[in-house]
C-alpha cells in the first residue's frame, strides 16, 4: 500500500476555477495523490474533462452517480488525508458554516473530519459583508485553515480584496496541514479546561467567568496532531471533542486527583483550566436561607486555598513519579503586567511555558472566541496577535513541539 498523502481538492463555481487546475499540478509536484471534487456550477468555467486528465481519477460530481456507493459523500469524505476547497464561493463557505449539505462536495465537507483548507475568491463587497466575515470567523474558529484572498485585479473589473490567494500559497497551506496534523502521534496530551465551581451550600458556588472555549481548542488540535487526549473539563456549555477522553469535574480538588491520575503517563500536560483559587471552608447541604439565621454563614463567609495544580504536577516532575518526563504549559490570566506576571509564574510554577493574556479587554480572553497571548518560556517571550482561539492554540503547539 502506497504511503503517498491523498488530498481531495474541492472546486466551486467562480471564475478563479481555472487555478484550480494549476493547483491540482502544484500539490503532485509536491509528492500528493489529488482528487477532486466539483459543485455542478464550477462546470461551468471549468470541464471535469480537464481535472481527470490531471489527476488521473474520475471526478466527483454527483451525489448520486456512482451506483456501486451508494453513499458516495460518506466513502468519499473517508479517503483524504486533507480537504482543500479552491476557490470557495461566499455560497459555499455560507453552507459549510451553517451546516448545510445540499451537494456532492458539501454533504462530503459535512462527513469529512480532517484538516480542511478553504481558499476564498469573490468580489470585495461579498467578501467584506459582515454574513461572510462571519462564517469565515465561525469556521477559523472550529479550526479550518483560511487562506486569505489577495488585493488585485477582480473578475468584475474591480480592484481590490477578494481575488483567489497565490496557488503556491495554497499548496503551502495543505502541506503544512498534513506535516502539522501527524506531529504528536503516540503522545499523550492532557488539557484541563473551564473553570470550577467551589460550592456554599446546595445552590451557590464560587467560580469565574471561564468559558473552557480555549482549553478545548487545545484539546481539538492535540488531537487533529494524532494525539491521545484527555479533557479534564469544569463545567462549561461547551460540545465534547470527537476522539477524546472527557473527565468531567466540578472542583478544584477534583481536578486536581483527575490531574494527577492522567498526568502519570502524559507527554505533554496543558492546564488551561481557570482553577478557583479558594474555596468555602463549610459547605451547607441545604441552601442557606437568607432571611434566617443563615444570614450571618452568607454573610461571612470563611475561604481556604485551594491546591495549586500547576506547582503540584510539576513537582511531581521534578520528583519523577510520573512515568514520563513531561512538558508541562500553564496559562496565565492577567489583568496587569501581563508579561512581568507571565515571567513570574513561569519560574515559581517550574513549568516550561506560560501563556498569558490580558482579560481586562472586552475583545478577547473570558467568554469571546479570540485571545491574544504572550507566551514566555525561559529564553523570552513571544506575543502572538489576536486570531480565533483554535488558531491560537495551533500556535501554542508549534512552539511547544521544539520542547518534546
């Protein structure tokens, strides 16, 4: 069996199509098996004759064509190693945004999950509409790699933003894809995500305003490397990663005995989490009432830490008693001097990378889709600028593979 990586290229109907042809030559130049896949309006600009003499395959075109799979879009998506949709009509990203699967390719794109690439091509006043700057963010945000489209001369006669990115751009995005997607096969990686929740009495808790949204980015992208993942999860309103193992928690305590248990044969442990730093010393088994005697219990209420479960597995580093030498991240979220506070943690904690960002801002951080980070290890730090937080997270992974 060959070991040559199979990417499915998807054309739809805008006249960057021709590219596509171009781009079929550049990704087998590059040593890939193509295949493709066409909207029944991209033959209009371009024949599926053209891309089977390229590719040396028959192109797919309808849902219902080939008799011998009956359900073509379900083998069809089972092939590639990655998707990538050059040119992608505002339509068609429209469709993979919401959901909708009315076609060959977008029934294929709905069943598909692997790494996806879409490289956009439309007027400018398509493209800058806010309905498609939204479905371009949704879909960056669920970890699709965008290739953004180039200012230049426009079908329409128009200059400006919206013309199909420069092939060999393209390819480069489908390469870096398919190295990027295999790098942490046969690692362990752990991420704890969401905040916790201390509770007072039967219906009140302590918590924060953690959202969990940039923990599970990182558990995604853990496992679209080819990692084993395990998500230890405080409560958040958050769907669970296909292929991951999810301990759902509620305290700080019991993050911390989960932590500890998927820590002994980790790689790499990520505690993303927003962990409670304190916590009721009495804990009511009712609720407390508050125009009764109970007035005073919520009135005053006593804390104590809780444990510190950056340090704590770290130091279980330090001691050897995990089975592995893991690298180890911690998160930091600050509202000033985030990078001398960054700098601080990263040498109290013992851990090899901290990220820190600043939740004082509305734009990014608790609750929002985007974040900006700094990252410091112990040879400086590095700032990376706002992006939707599954291209965050693919960043954070960069960097952290040198450490492995």
């Amino acid at each position: 069996m060959s070991d040559q990586k199979l990417v499915l290229l998807g054309v739809t109907g805008g006249i960057a199509a021709y590219k596509a042809v171009e781009l079929v030559r550049l990704l087998q130049y590059s040593g890939l098996e193509v295949k493709v896949v066409m909207t029944e309006h991209a033959t209009e600009f371009v024949g599926p004759a053209t891309f089977r003499a390229l590719s040396g395959h028959e192109v797919a075109l309808d849902l219902f064509e080939d008799p011998g799979k009956p359900i073509h879009h379900i083998s069809l998506s089972a092939e590639p190693d990655c998707f990538v949709i050059a040119p992608a009509t505002a339509n068609v990203i429209a469709k993979i945004a919401q959901g909708v699967a009315d076609d060959l390719l977008t029934t294929t794109v709905l069943a598909y999950k692997g790494p996806l690439v879409i490289a956009p091509a439309m007027n400018e006043a398509m493209l800058t509409d806010v309905a498609t700057q939204e479905n371009l963010a949704l879909l960056q945000a669920r970890g699709v790699r965008i290739v953004d489209p180039e200012n230049g001369y426009l079908a329409c006669g128009d200059v400006g933003a919206g013309r199909l990115a420069d092939i060999a751009l393209i390819c480069e995005a489908v390469v870096a894809e398919l190295s990027r997607c295999k790098d942490l096969e046969g690692k362990h990686v752990v991420v704890t995500a969401g905040p916790t929740q201390e509770p007072i009495d039967a219906v009140r808790f302590i918590s924060n305003h953690s959202s969990g949204k940039m923990g599970y980015a990182l558990a995604r992208e853990a496992k679209s490397r080819g990692a084993e993942v395990t998500l230890i999860t405080g409560p958040v309103g958050l769907r669970a990663p296909e292929g991951i193992t999810i301990v759902d928690v509620s305290t700080a305590v019991d993050m911390g005995v989960a932590l500890e248990q998927a820590a002994t044969d980790a790689d790499i442990i990520v505690c993303a989490a927003a962990v409670s730093d304190f916590r009721p010393v009495e804990v009511s088994d009712r609720k407390l009432k508050k125009d009764s005697a109970d007035v005073q219990a919520l009135e005053t209420i006593h804390l104590v830490e809780n444990p510190d479960l950056l340090a704590r597995v770290c130091a279980l580093r330090a001691a050897g008693s995990l089975k592995r030498d893991p690298v180890i991240i911690g998160f930091a979220a600050e509202t000033d001097a985030v990078v001398a506070n960054a700098r601080k943690k990263l040498a109290s904690k013992s851990a090899d990378l901290i990220v820190a960002n600043d939740i004082s801002r509305d734009d990014i951080g608790f609750g929002s889709d985007y974040n900006e980070v700094v990252i410091a290890t112990h040879d400086g730090e590095e700032t990376i600028g706002a992006a939707p937080k599954q291209i965050i997270s693919q960043e954070i992974f960069d960097r952290l593979i040198d450490h492995l």
